[in-house]
C-alpha cells in the first residue's frame, strides 16, 4: 500500500491526525504529514488500520491511497 499527502492542498483541519494519530500529524504550519516527521510524501504501510478512515474524512481529499 502507498500513501501520499497533497500538503499544498491541505487545509490544515486536523481530521486526519484526530482519526490517525499514530500515523498521522499537523507540522509546524498545521498541514498534515506522517508522523515519522521528514519523511518522504510517500509511505509504504503494510497495515492499514485507520488510513482508511483518514482518507474518508479528509473535507479536500489530499490523502490517496494506492493498494
């Protein structure tokens, strides 16, 4: 599975890390990014867990996942 985050379309609402927190989090100018901090827009993850979830709530659909 891979998943991107647009950051340049985020609307910094938060959704994503509230549904996800282990997965997802706000940088300093509150537009989403993997909790891992500098890591690549990409993420490979073999679990999806609440990903799905993230993606859905998401108001400018700026996460896709690719399976």
């Amino acid at each position: 599975m891979k998943v991107t985050i647009d950051q340049e379309k985020c609307i910094s609402c938060g959704s994503c890390s509230a549904v996800c927190s282990d997965v997802f989090e706000l940088d300093e100018n509150s537009k989403a990014r993997f909790k891992e901090g500098n890591s690549p827009t990409e993420l490979e993850i073999d679990d999806p867990g609440c990903i799905d979830e993230a993606v859905e709530i998401c108001p400018v659909q700026v996460i896709k996942v690719e399976k």
